[in-house]
C-alpha cells in the first residue's frame, strides 16, 4: 500500500534532503511532500527544487519560496534571496508559482501548511500572513509571527483534523495532540526530520554541517 511521506524545511541542503529520502526507502507509487520553504540560506536551492519536480513531489508555499516568487513581481530582495533566484530555471519558476498555501489529504485526516492556523477560523478564510508566518498566540488568540509571542500556535489547535507544518526552528520538532512541527533547523546545522503519515513515526537526518547561523535573516 503506498505511503505518504512529509518533510521539514529544507532550505536548500540538497545533500541532506537525498540522504534522508534514501534512508526513508521510498517506493514506487509513495506520495513525497514538502511543507515549504523548499529556498533559502543552504546550499542548493535549485537543485532542491528540481528533485521535488522531477521526483513529482507536492509542497506547499513557505514564506521563503514566496519571497523568492516576488522577484518575479519586480519586488526589492534580500541577498540570499536574490541569489536563488538568479539560480532558478524555468521548471523550477514553473513549479514554485504552482504551490498551494495548504495541502488537503481528507483520506489521513490531515492538513499540510507552512506555519500554522489560528483555530476557529476556516481554512478558506485563514490569512495569507498566517499560513506562511505565524509561529504563536496571543493570550488573545491573535496570530504572532513570534516564538516569544504567545503559547505554540499548535498547542490550542483543537482537531479533528491532523495538522502537520514547519517554519518553527527555533522551537524545534513539535509534538502536539492534533499537530505535528516539522522544522528541526537542518539549515541551522541541526536535524532534517519528515514524517510517514500512514503511522506518524518519524525519519532524521544529521546536517552536514551549520550552512547558516539562525540569527541571519
């Protein structure tokens, strides 16, 4: 039976990205999806890019791929985002305006976002900002982009549907009673982690090295 499998920011580390898929032993027919922020601060986005397309892989937009989408739209961008762009061809422009903000698989019971939802609002009505940037809540409930900004945005999320996102470095692997975070700072020098849906075991893989300090934006 074909197996679904979800990986964590990846951020450009190609290497480590092969080696973990290697290690996860894909078969033929398993479905392989990323949860954003495909580009950015590693080594390789280009080439990360192009294995998710040629391996057909879904994803979902991060808030770094869109950075990069803007230089499309004439938008201003910082270095490490212009330099992927410059690296880019037109298959992998092709693939990244195709992401979606969030990936519906109503047969695992589970959502796929970049950063998160604020419960209690529908999915079709959840903010743009929010899919691909939140990190917390407010005692108020309200969205913050920051990790000392409130409890894990995850935390309150009440169910029934199975959520799995990334974007939360910092934070590290969230395990949380309806939600799964799967940013472990591979870029970072730490860990990349995915997830098989079928029985939510987990799959790791040691960075090669720290490709970029977390406090550079």
């Amino acid at each position: 039976m074909a197996r679904t499998l979800v990986v964590g920011d990846v951020h450009g580390c190609i290497d480590e990205l092969e080696a973990l898929l290697e290690k996860a032993e894909l078969a033929k027919g398993d479905r392989l999806i990323l949860a954003g922020d495909l580009v950015a601060k590693g080594p390789d986005s280009q080439a990360v890019v192009q294995l998710a397309r040629e391996r057909g892989a879904l994803a979902v937009l991060g808030n770094h791929d869109a950075h990069v989408l803007g230089y499309r739209a004439g938008k201003p961008l910082k270095n490490h985002h212009l330099e992927v762009a410059k690296s880019l061809k037109k298959a992998d422009w092709d693939y990244l305006e195709k992401l979606p903000l969030w990936l519906d698989l109503p047969e695992l019971n589970t959502l796929v976002v970049h950063a998160g939802l604020v419960p209690g609002i529908a999915l079709e009505h959840q903010q743009t900002h929010v899919l691909l940037n939140v990190r917390s809540l407010t005692p108020e409930f309200e969205p913050s982009t920051r990790v000392d900004g409130g409890v894990p945005w995850a935390s309150k999320w009440p169910g029934p549907r199975f959520v799995v996102f990334g974007h939360d470095a910092l934070r590290g692997l969230q395990r949380h009673p309806h939600a799964l975070g799967l940013d472990t700072g591979c870029v970072y020098g730490k860990l990349l982690t995915a997830v098989w849906l079928d029985d939510r075991s987990l799959i790791t893989m040691l960075a090669r090295k720290v490709w970029r300090a977390p406090d550079e934006r």
